[in-house]
C-alpha cells in the first residue's frame, strides 16, 4: 500500500492536467505513445460531446523518463486544454473586472449543490472545474504508467462495455472487435443496437449509463492481504474503481448473483493442473480474502447516466432559493465506453501498487526475478524442488 502513489490537478477549462506518479521502479520501459494511445480511446466512443472535438488529448513529459526507462524519480506529465482560450476570462487566476455571471442553477445528480454547500461558494463554476470527468485523463495518464510496468510482467487489464440503458450482453473479451466497436462492445448486433439507444436519448436531450466488465489477466496469486482492512485488495479495488465519476456500483465477479445462491453453487473447486493449482470456474472473480487467487480479476463497474440533461429536471437557485430548472452546459449523452478506459487505468494501478509492494519498487530486473522466483513455488508442497 502506497509503493506506488499518484496525484492529479487541474481545472476543466484551466490551462491543463498535471499528474505526478511515484514509486515506480527505475529501467521500465515507457513510451509516450503508449500513454497517448490511452487518451486517444478515452476520448472516443459514441455519445461523447463537444469538447472531445476540440481537445488532442497527449502528455508532455517533465520528468521521471529518460531514454525511453524510468529512472526511479517521480513521473511528471502535463495535459494541456486546448479549449482553455476559449474559457481566458471564466478562469482568469487574477480577479477581473465585469466577471462573467456566476452559475447559480444547480445541477441535480453533479457535484453542485453538495460542493458549493461544503465550500460556502456563491458560483457553481468553482465547483464544476475540478468535479468534472475531465480529471480522468490525469487518471488515465497515471494508469499508463502503471500498464508499462505489468507489461514488463505479462499482466494486461483490458474492458469492454457489456450494457447501455438497457441493451445487454456478455464480454467476447476480444481486443480487435472490442476497439472496432464505436461503443467498445465486443457483440457487434448489441453494439448496433447501443448506437441507436444513445441516439434516441439524445433526441430526447436525455443521457444514458450502462456497465464495463474489466480483466485482468497474468495476475499472480498473494497479492493484497487478509491481515488488516487496509490492505484487502478488494477493498482498494472499490476505492479505485468506485470513486470514477459517475460510478455508482462494482461487483467482484459474480458478486452480485451469489446472494442469492447456495454457498455450493457459489464458491470455485480446487484442482491442480499442470502441476499447479487452478479453478474449475471463477465466480470469486479472482479474489479470496482480500487477496488474489492467481485466476483472472474480473470486475463489473456499473455508471449512472451522464447528469447534465439538454431537458433538465426540476432544481433550484443556489442564490434565490426560487425554482429553476438546472443548469444547461455542453455535456456528453453516454461515457460508458470511455469509462471503461479509466477503469483499466486505475485497476492497473492497484495492481501495480500491490505487485511493488510484494516484490520491491527499485530495480525492474529485481523485481522481475522475485517474481519469478516466487511463481516457481506455487506448486503442492510435496512437489516442490
Ligand atoms: C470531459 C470534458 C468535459 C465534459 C465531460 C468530461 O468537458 P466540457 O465540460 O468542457 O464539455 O465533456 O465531463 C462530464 C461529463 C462531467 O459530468 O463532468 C472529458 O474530457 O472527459
């Protein structure tokens, strides 16, 4: 816990992202093309607004990365706005005379109300800035620190949008359909039919959610720990997946189904293949105790529709107290699939968290001879060497 540990600023409309990583192992290879290949898919995806025409999302590097290797030093990227010209007089740092109006509509379902009551303030804008899902391009910039490092291991977290509204289906978890898909859906009658449910919420300036199944795959087992609440994996998958805008559930594999269920039914038989231990199925998705159980960590991310309504709902004025509709601002219609971009990047960095905790966050040749070490003695204890 906090081998690896990150922290992001910046406003929505300010000059731009800032994100820093630290803890990361010196000699990993990284390519900023890698990072900006994340940023690009965040961007996508079918029902997203204005702002990502507008917006190249890429990272400048300002430290940490020298000759294509970490160096072990704290990561610096900047992501620069490029719509930040147009918002010059909104964000000024200096006070300016006839300031624009204050945005005082509050919008239910954001941050709004609940921000601007925390923090006294008398124009929502200072509440918006930081709330916004812009900040998850910072997130997805970390997360692309965190996948160089479990590809050096042979880790991937892939996602896959398997529901919008209410058109559903089961992951193919197959890279090429999934990326061909403009909604990151790997069935492509079910991607059809997710196009047209957001084009009719659109039409009806209403917005729609839906839910990412994330993998990841070449997890090895012991990874967290049962020993204290605060360090259960589990729980800071939660921590990292749940606290995503618009994120309002996760299910660690079929935890949502096994409630209802016998615990025969529920929980994975033991057996040993290959001379190794293994699962006839994985229902636990991945995770006993707290801990990883060597199968694939399998997570079901549920997002609530997007808060801004082209037809708002009933609200109040921050100022007034009178009625009045929310506030109308530029805005997407669907993010699910873009979702499932930043959740690959923030269980990528739990993941790498807990790997440089168990097995050090010096040297990458260290820590990859450690690991392999450790993996040759996942074995029966008799046929262990
Ligand atoms: C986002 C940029 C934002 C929104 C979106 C996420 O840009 P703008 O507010 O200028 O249109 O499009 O933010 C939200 C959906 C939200 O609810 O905060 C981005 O880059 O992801």
């Amino acid at each position: 816990m906090g081998a690896l540990r990150f922290l992001t600023a910046g406003e929505s409309h300010g000059p731009g992202l800032v994100t820093i990583v630290e803890g990361m192992p010196a000699g990993v290879p990284i390519a900023a093309a890698d990072i900006d290949r994340d940023l690009v898919r965040r961007q996508r995806g079918y029902g997203r607004g204005g702002r990502q025409k507008i917006e190249r999302d890429a990272i400048r590097v300002l430290s940490g990365i020298r000759q294509g290797r970490t160096i072990g030093s704290p990561i610096a990227f900047v992501i620069e706005n490029r719509d930040a010209p147009n918002w010059e007089r909104v964000m000024s740092v200096t006070a300016i005379e006839d300031a624009p109006a204050p945005v005082t509509r509050l919008r239910p379902g954001h941050a709004d109300l609940a921000g601007a009551l925390k923090h006294g303030y008398d124009d929502v804008r200072d509440v918006i800035e930081r709330a916004s899902a812009r900040e998850t391009a910072a997130r997805t910039a970390a997360g692309g620190v965190a996948k160089a490092l479990l590809r050096e291991l042979d880790i991937a977290v892939r996602s896959e949008v398997t529901q919008i509204g209410n058109v559903r289906t089961d992951p193919a978890w197959d890279d090429d359909r999934v990326e061909a898909s403009e909604v990151r859906c790997g069935d492509e009658a079910a991607s059809a039919r997710m196009v047209e449910a957001i084009e009719a919420a659109r039409r009806d300036g209403d917005t729609l959610g839906g839910v990412v199944a994330v993998r990841a795959t070449g997890v090895p087992p012991g990874l967290g720990s049962y020993a204290q609440w605060d360090r259960r994996l589990d729980g800071r998958l939660a921590q990292a997946v749940v606290s995503i805008p618009s994120v309002k559930a996760m299910a660690i594999g079929d935890g949502a189904q096994v409630a209802a269920e016998r615990g025969s039914a529920a929980h994975d038989p033991i057996e040993v293949r290959d001379g190794g231990f293994s699962r006839t199925r994985n229902r636990a998705g991945g995770l006993e105790g707290g801990v990883t159980n060597g199968e694939h960590v399998v997570l079901w991310v549920s997002f609530k529709p997007i808060s801004t309504l082209m037809k708002p709902l009933p609200s109040a004025d921050l100022a007034t107290g009178e009625p009045s509709p929310a506030h109308i601002e530029r805005s997407d219609v669907c993010v699910v699939p873009a979702g499932g971009v930043v959740c690959e990047a923030v269980v990528a960095l739990v993941l790498a968290d807990a790997i440089l905790e168990k097995f050090g966050n010096d040297s990458v040749d260290d820590l990859r001879a450690a690991l392999e070490r450790y993996r040759s003695r996942l074995r029966p204890l008799r046929a262990r060497t």
